[in-house]
C-alpha cells in the first residue's frame, strides 16, 4: 500500500468538494435560494459554530473509539446526506437547518484527514506531508476553475450539484483500501489517557493555538464575501472561479516546495511571516479594489493560510503525542478554523454592508496581534536553541 500516494488521493478529492463548498456555497445562498446578505451571513456564521462543536467535541469522541478509515467512511456519508437535505430547502428556516446539518458531517473530514496524516508520518509511512496537502490544493483549483465555467454558462444552481457530485465521488473512493494503521481500533491506555486540557501542559500549545487562530480568522471575509466582491468590482463573471483560485495555486506552490525549502525555518519564524504576508493582502484589497491588484493579493494566500496551516501542522508533529493529535486537530479546527472564523464573519457581513472594502481591512485587527505574538515565540525558541547549543558544548 502506497501511503503516499493514497494520502494525496484522499486529500485531492476532500479538497476537491471544498473548493466548490468554500467559495461558493455563501453565492449560492443568495441567488439561487434568495436570501439576503445579512441572512447568508448569519447562516454561515452559525454554521462555523455547528462546525466548531463537531470538531472539538464529537471528532475527538469518536477518533477514541473508531479507527481513522471507519471515521472517515462515516463522516462522508453523513456529509452526502445533508447535502441532499439542501436540495428541497426554499426558506430561510429550512436552509438554516441544512446547513447546519451539512456544517456537523463535512468539516470534521478536514480534521480526519489531518489527523491520518499525522499518524502515517508519526508511524513513517508518510515521508512527506506538504507533497500530499499539495493534491489537495489542486484538487481544490480543478474544481474551482471548472465549475466557474459552468456557472458562467448555466447560472449558479449548479453549484449544489457540483457539491453533491463530488462528495458522492469522495464516499465511493473512500470505501477502498487504506494503510493498515489508519484501520486499526484505537488503543485505550489509561496511563496516556487525557482530556483537552491536557494539551496546554505541552509548552507553548496555548501560545502556538492562538496565532493560528487569529491567523485563520483574518481569512473570514475573504471566505464569505470573495466572490460577491469580485462581482461588485465589475470581475467578469466567468473568470471570477480562475481568480478565485490563484490563491490556491500559491498555495500549492508552497505545498510543493516547504518540505525542501523551509524545513529549517523554525515554527515562530514560519508563523512571523504568514502573519506579516496575511496583513499586506488585506491592506492591498482594501486600498486597491480592483481586480488586477486583487489578483496579485491572492497569491499571499501562499502566505496567510498555507504557511500558517503548514506551521501548526509541523509543530503538531513535533511536539504531539499520538494519542493526542485527534483532539489538537479537533482544537484546531473548532477554534482557529470554524469558532473565531464566525465571529469575523459576523464582524465583515456588517462592515460589507456599509462599504465592501472595509471587511478585509478590517481583518488586520486579528493579523497584526498573531504578528507580534509570533515573534514572541520566535524569541523563546531562539533562546531554547541557545540553551541546547550551550549545553551541547
């Protein structure tokens, strides 16, 4: 079994829906089932916090007493059958409870796939984790760039049938085999056994969490309200999915590179310069809205989220003991990739509405904390490294 090789496969294809859920799914909202922009606002922002209890709590739960295939295999199924909950809803209440329902299944495969990857790595089967994260990347642009030409053509009710045939790809792929150590049963040692809590006795856990946090919160707007934005910039509307997408292209370039390129960085130094990158992309949407400057601005998303999620990952593998990466992944996502993101959700629909610019310069109220923050722990672990240096002598 090629764990490789599976690993990019399951990430190409997960990633592959999310690139049709994540962009479009707020556009869909308002102009295939009519809702307003306040209305998508709070019903995404509730979603995130569905998102963020699936992820903290029943993840973790179940990541205890089932194996990381049977998780997997379950959380798709779940996640197809919300998304045919979407199709009959026509009001606002309704396409509430769907997303919602939708919100508690397909997240927690983002963690699962997170978590699986660690283990391979962990346990040597996986010598490359951005090398596999980089399929998904492209499977997140294919899907993207292809469905923009459909909606162009066909309008944007075929964004639900996009999602809806992909996810149903996802399921049937994820019934094949999988490396042996991703379907054996959780082991439970009450001597290793620990709640959440547990993981802030790992030094610098709580600093490392709340960068990240702040790091991926600062995306909210972009994530909500990149494609109506683009729209209001006159972007023409069939290369508004190949826009969209150059984020994901620098970050596949990344993806591609960090195992070879910054492998020596340390983690502070790695999460000092998404912070910094993250703030000047805001800073350039806001000063500049126009689609020229805007595509330039997504390329620092190579920055802002794959440099910052590629930090996380690298000091979760470093300093995470096996039987507690479910549970930081779960952290992970609830608070940094679900939680805070719909609070600034909330925060960009209102500063959208009274000028559409000032939800991403809004953002920087998150990058420049996580900036400051970041070369904080840069120091410790300088001074860590020192310590080690001296002692070695």
């Amino acid at each position: 079994m090629n764990s490789q090789r599976w690993m990019s496969r399951q990430f190409f294809c997960f990633f592959m829906t999310w690139g049709i859920f994540l962009p479009y799914w707020t556009g869909w909202m308002i102009h295939t089932k009519g809702v307003t922009i306040s209305e998508a606002s709070l019903i995404m922002s509730l979603g995130l916090a569905a998102r963020g209890l699936s992820t903290l709590v029943v993840f973790p739960y179940f990541s205890e007493r089932f194996s990381s295939k049977t998780l997997l295999n379950g959380m798709a199924f779940g996640t197809l059958l919300a998304i045919l909950c979407c199709i009959p809803a026509s009001s606002f209440a309704s396409l509430l409870a769907a997303t919602l329902l939708l919100h508690i299944f397909y997240p927690t495969l983002m963690p699962a796939l997170d978590s699986a990857a660690g283990v391979l790595v962990q346990s040597n089967q996986l010598k490359h984790y951005g090398k596999s994260r980089s399929w998904g990347s492209i499977g997140f642009v294919a899907a993207g760039m292809v469905l923009s030409i459909f909606t162009g053509a066909l309008g944007d009710h075929v964004i639900l049938w996009a999602l809806l045939l992909g996810t149903a790809v996802f399921v049937v792929l994820s019934l094949t085999r999988a490396p042996v150590v991703l379907s054996e049963k959780p082991q439970t040692d009450p001597a290793k056994k620990g709640g959440m809590m547990k993981l802030f006795h790992i030094k610098h856990f709580g600093l490392v969490l709340v960068i990240v946090i702040l790091l991926q919160a600062a995306h909210a707007a972009y994530y909500s309200y990149g494609y109506i934005f683009l729209q209001s910039i006159h972007a023409p509307k069939y290369l508004i999915g190949v826009i969209l997408n150059i984020a994901v292209l620098a970050e596949i370039l990344f993806f591609t590179i960090a195992d070879r390129r910054f492998h020596s960085f340390s983690v502070g130094t790695l999460l000092a310069l998404a912070a910094l990158g993250s703030t000047v992309r805001w800073i350039l949407v806001f000063a500049f809205p126009n689609v020229i400057v805007f595509c330039l601005a997504q390329t620092l998303h190579s920055c802002s989220f794959a440099m910052g999620h590629y930090s996380f990952m690298k000091y979760l593998i470093k300093h995470i003991p096996h039987a507690q990466i479910p549970k930081a992944q779960g952290m992970y996502s609830a608070l940094a990739l679900s939680w805070s993101t719909a609070v600034f959700t909330i925060l960009g629909g209102y500063l959208y509405e009274i000028e559409p610019r000032y939800a991403f310069i809004g953002m920087i109220i998150c990058t420049i904390p996580s900036m400051l923050l970041a070369l904080v722990y840069r120091k410790w672990e300088n001074k860590k490294e020192a310590g080690a240096v001296q002692l070695a002598r």
